[in-house]
C-alpha cells in the first residue's frame, strides 16, 4: 500500500491551496449568512433554504457535494485534478500526490444515494411552498416570485429524479431487463430517466441558481424592493 | 496556394535525449485533414518522421496523437477547423517510440488481467437475446482503441496510480451489462482496477471520436455497482439477504 493511500484525508484539504480555503470559506460564509439573517418567509413566498427547517440543509447540501456533476465542477476548478482535458490548462502534474475517491474521507461520496433518498423526502416541500405562494390571500394569485418558483421547483424535481444513483436504482444496475416483470415499461422508464441524466449537469447548475435566486428574490422583497408585480389573481376561489 | 506552420514534435529516444517541435510549412487544400499534413511532410520533406496510421476513416485508432494539446484523431481534425498554425504531439501518457510514435502496448496487459466474459450457467447456445438488453453493451462496442482516453485521463497520465484507466471500464462495462454474462466486475474495478481513483471529470467523455459516453454510461454505473457491493449498508444486507434464500 502506498503512502497515498494510507492518508485519510485527501493532499487537497490537508494542504490546501487558495482555491479550496476560498471554497470552503464561501460555503461556510453561505451557511453563517443563511443563519444569521434568516427570510423563512415573506409574504407567501417561503424561502426554499428554510423549508422544512433550515437544519435540514446539510441533507442537500451533501447531495450536491457528492453529485456527480458537482465532484466534476470542484475536482477540476478546486482541486486542479485536471483543470481542463487539453495540455496547456491542466494545471496538474505528477509531483502532486492524487488519491482521487479512495481516501476514507472521500469514499464518502460513495453514500450519495442516501442524501438522494432523503431530499426525495424535502422534494414535496418545493411543491408546498409553490403552493402556498400560488394561494396567497386566498384565491389564485400569480406573482414575478411564483413564476420563479415554479422554475425553481421544475429543475430541482428534475435534477433531483435524472440522478446517476436512481439510474442505477430503476435499471442500471440489470443487466437483463427482458427478465424482470413488465420489462417494456422498466426499460421505458429507464430511458426516459436516461434521456433526462444526460442533461443532469445542466440541470444540477440551472437548478442551484434557481434555488439562489428565488431565495435572494425574497430577501430584495424584504429589502423593499418593488419588483414583485401580479400578473394574474382570481379572487377567493 | 495557401499554407500552414504545422509543428511536429521529433525525437528519437534512442538517439535524442530530449525532444523538440519542429516546424514545417505546408501546402493545404480544402477538406485536408491533419493526417494528410503529417504525411504531406513525411513524403515530400523528411521521410524518416515516423507515425502511425492506417484506415485514415477513424475506425482503427492508429493516428492518435495531441493536436494543439487535445488528443485528437489525425484522420478526423480537419485543417480548417483548428486554424494555420498547428502543433501534433505524440500521446504523453504512452512511453514514446520515434516521433508521433507511442507504445500502447502496456495496455493489453491491462485487458488480459480483466475478467472474461463468462456465460451464465444453462446458457442455451446460440445466445438469444432481447434488443432491449444489448442496447446498452453495444454503445461500448463502437469503441476502436485509439486509446486517446487513457491519454486524456490525468489519472493514468499525471499519477500513474494502479487505475485501469476509461477505455477498460467501458470493456468492463460492456461484459457486465451483456444480459448472457453472470460476473460482476466491480468487484474487481474497485479491489484491483482502482475505479476510485476516477474523479468523474469527463476529459475521456470529452474527446472520444466514437462519441461513447464513458463517464455517464460506463464509469458512473460501474462505480454504483461498487458502492451496492463495498459501500452501501443497505444494498450489502439485501444482497445478502439473497444469497441466503438462494
């Protein structure tokens, strides 16, 4: 067994360069900030960060640290392992030490699907808070801040369910799938995930900036912003 | 007629000690591709330039290189898509030969030492099987070793750890998704072939031209076998839970 092997915690984080203590420090920074200025609701809109609980966030934080998309996104820009696929920008060489997904620390990775399972469980909440923004005051009212929601909870459902653990869960797993009971309707569903785990990194990006957004939209109501204008209302249904 | 700087990296190990571009200044014509170039200098300038070709139609592999640092297959980049001034380097992850010649030889012994297809027991021969099942163990027959992913994968390049590399998960893949095989090869991707070295960042997705999927189809669904097998509590229990009823 080689010295790199041995190490627990990877070369990357036990002598750490500027850009992973800028890393870490900004997801310490979001997290302080989330605390200490807590929106959990304002005016119908309730903040996705703080819905169910804002102590539930490490559950999708976690399943966004060890997506497969973002472990491409913090190995290449943050680690440097490479930095880019052609020769002049990789930025990686062989007298740093690399022990990739094999240290007890990063094998963590590996339990992705457990905080996939358990933001299945924070999903419905999305669909709650949509609704709630969509029935404020009674009635049937579309805001600026709904349309954002129904974005935001669209792309976080589909990022959520085109998953590379529950591809594996649903079919990728079997080898055979004309053995297993109603095969032309697992295989349908296994390539309609498929279809949709091909856009899994767009989906990953586009659904984390949704989350933001709607979140800092709330905050810019707070502030007093005047953005949030109707745009269709039905009174008391 | 126009013409192009194309640089050409030239050493010969046994008599250089060092290698260096050397540039050459080329006639192109439309539709040309950098093969073409290569050998345009090899024909009419410096016959002793060694390399390696063969189909010249990306279906054998054997023009792989480093065109302006991406690995490439000389056949199949056009000139006019990468511009007038261009450099080919031999594959940097493969012990150099002569010139744009590597020695890729070293990765047979890595297919010799995968496990080998292995047909289920009461198997009926010939083989019947449903389209729905080799869907997926077809895409990684497109595959031509060209080898270019192993060039790519810093894993194998950079750090030269126990890693099999892409192009052997995507064989491993290809025999363990085959509905007639009964092994698991994760077990072994993840004990002995080091699949845990792969940090999914795509570079040999990126540059196949054959355009399979490694990462997402063949990579990411071996490393989800392994975690049911050495890493997931839940899976370890059912699995053997199964056994025990078998």
């Amino acid at each position: 067994m080689t010295a790199a092997k041995r190490r627990i915690v990877p070369e990357e984080l036990s002598n750490p360069s500027w850009r992973v203590l800028s890393f870490i420090f900004l997801l310490l920074a979001a997290f302080v900030a989330l605390l200490l200025f807590p929106v959990p609701e304002f005016k119908g809109y309730i903040d996705p960060f703080y819905s169910p609980l804002i102590l539930l966030l490490p559950i999708p934080a976690m399943l966004r640290l060890t997506c497969y998309t973002f472990r491409r996104g913090y190995n290449r820009h943050v680690f440097q392992h490479p930095q880019a696929c052609e020769a002049a920008n990789r930025n990686d060489d062989r007298s740093r030490d690399y022990t990739g997904e094999t240290t007890p620390l990063m094998k963590i990775e590996n339990l992705h699907r457990y905080f996939v399972y358990g933001s299945l469980l924070i999903l419905p909440f999305f669909f709650y808070d949509l609704f709630v923004s969509l029935t404020y005051g009674g009635g049937f009212i579309l805001r600026a801040g709904s349309i954002l929601m129904i974005v935001e909870t669209a792309l976080v459902t589909l990022y959520l369910l085109s998953c590379n653990s529950i591809r594996s869960l649903i079919g990728g797993r079997n080898d055979c799938f004309s053995c297993m009971h109603a095969p032309r309707a697992r295989k349908g569903v296994y390539d309609l995930q498929s279809f949709f785990n091909s856009h899994h990194d767009n989906l990953a990006w586009l659904s984390l900036i949704f989350v933001v957004a709607v979140d800092l939209y709330i905050r810019a109501l707070m502030a007093g912003w005047p953005i949030d204008f109707t745009l269709f209302k039905i009174v008391g249904i | 007629m126009k013409k192009i700087s194309l640089g050409i990296y030239r050493q010969d190990p046994s008599a250089d000690r060092k290698g260096k571009i050397v540039k050459y200044h080329v006639p192109v014509e439309e539709g040309m591709v950098v093969l073409d170039a290569v050998r345009h200098v090899q024909e009419n300038t410096d016959p002793t330039l060694a390399v390696r070709w063969n189909c010249k139609a990306a279906r054998c592999g054997s023009c792989a290189a480093e065109i302006n640092g991406v690995p490439k297959l000389m056949c199949k980049t056009r000139i006019e898509d990468i511009g007038d001034d261009i450099t080919v380097e031999p594959m940097r992850s493969f012990t150099l030969v002569k010139d744009l010649v590597t020695d890729i030889s070293p990765a047979w012994a890595v297919a010799r030492s995968l496990p080998h297809f292995h047909p289920r027991q009461r198997s009926v021969h010939p083989f019947r099987i449903e389209e729905m099942d080799v869907e997926r163990s077809q895409e990684f027959r497109k595959c031509i070793e060209c080898m270019l992913c192993m060039d790519v994968c810093h894993v194998k390049r950079e750090h030269n750890t126990s890693y099999v590399g892409p192009r052997y998960i995507v064989k491993a893949a290809s025999l363990d998704m085959h509905p007639m095989d009964s092994l698991d090869r994760s077990k072994f991707l993840d004990r002995e072939g080091g699949i845990g070295y792969c940090n999914v960042t795509k570079c040999c997705q990126a540059i196949c031209p054959a355009h399979i999927r490694i990462t997402e189809n063949a990579i990411i669904p071996e490393k989800e076998r392994a975690a049911d097998l050495f890493y997931d509590p839940l899976m370890m229990l059912l699995k053997r839970l199964r056994k025990v009823k078998d």
